[in-house]
C-alpha cells in the first residue's frame, strides 16, 4: 500500500498485520479522492476507524489542512504514527487511541468541526450507525460536512430517514461500497 497522490506521493505505508484491519485497494482509493478532490484544500479532515491511516494520510498528501486519525486499536495507532513520520506529515495528524463515539465527544470538547469525515469501520456490526447517531447531536459537523460511509454492500441506512442527513451519492464497489451523506440544510448549523 501506498500513497496515491500529492506531497507524499508513492511513499509506500505500513499496514496492520492480521485480519482486524482490511486496507482500502489503491484503486478505490483513487476512486474516493476523484470523487471529492475538489473538497479537500485547506480542509478538516476526521479518519474514523483509521486502521492503518492511509486515508487521512491521502488527504493530507492532497492538500487538507489538517487531519485527526481516530482508532481504539494500539497497533494500528503505532502503524498511523509511523505512517505520518514516514510521510513527513506528523505535524498535520492530530491521533486519538480511542473508540469514535468516544472521540466524537473529545473533539467537541476541544472545539473542532471538520469538512469531511470519513469512516470505514468494521462490516456488518451497526457501528456506523452508533457513530451517525453521535454525529447528529455533535458540533463537530456543520451544515457543509460530508460524511462518507465506507460500508459492505449489504449495509442498509434506511435509518438515515429518522436523522438530519441525507446521501446524496452512493459508489458501488465488487464487495463494498462508498456512502456520502451530508446534514439536511435547515439553516447554518444542523
């Protein structure tokens, strides 16, 4: 795995060993980033369920101002440490060793709002729900956020109904897929 564009360009990333974490393929990857490249400079950037940290660290690389990577799982955080340092964008990631919903409250605490957050937890648990579910009562999103969604193509959000977001767009992969929600517009904030 490596980086696919930007400052850090071709710099190849560690990953995390074992079955706990499964990679983005570079080919969706540069799908995704395609997708909203014209969001990223200067922006915000929130890696939830961050693994090995390649998808903030492709953010970063492609011009985000900064980029918090959350994730509970020890290795994976010394991966995303060591993937930053390697990038030469450590002074840009912000690492938090705990679960999102957790991290969701800290950063509202610290007073952070982000333009994207991105979130690829594991399949078929609900946690993105569990996570949505925070986000809607949070200030950490405003009314431009985009939440995207990497979930198993099986993954309903009919449930999105009940909240103040929407998807605006869906990207079906082979196995997955990507799932772009954004807050319904009723005014500055949601």
């Amino acid at each position: 795995m490596r980086v696919i564009a930007g400052t850090a360009k071709r710099i190849p990333l560690r990953t995390v060993e074992g079955l706990e974490t499964r990679p983005t393929t570079d080919r969706i990857k540069e799908t995704l980033f395609n997708m909203v490249n014209n969001r990223l400079t200067d922006c915000d950037f929130l890696d939830l369920f961050s693994g090995s940290g390649a998808i903030g660290i492709e953010a970063l690389s492609r011009g985000a101002g900064s980029a918090v990577f959350v994730e509970n799982n020890k290795h994976a955080m010394e991966c995303i440490k060591y993937n930053l340092n390697a990038t030469r964008l450590d002074e840009k990631g912000q690492r938090l060793l705990m679960d999102a919903v957790s991290a969701i409250r800290a950063l509202e605490i610290q007073g952070k709002v982000f333009d994207i957050i991105f979130m690829d937890p594991p399949y078929n648990h609900l946690y993105e729900q569990q996570v949505l579910n925070a986000l809607k009562n949070s200030g950490i999103v405003y009314c431009d956020t985009l939440i995207i969604v990497e979930a198993s193509k099986e993954t309903s959000f009919d449930y999105l109904l009940e909240t103040p977001f929407r998807i605006t767009k869906e990207k079906v992969y082979k196995t997955n897929k990507h799932v772009f929600i954004e807050p319904v517009q009723l005014g500055k904030e949601i």
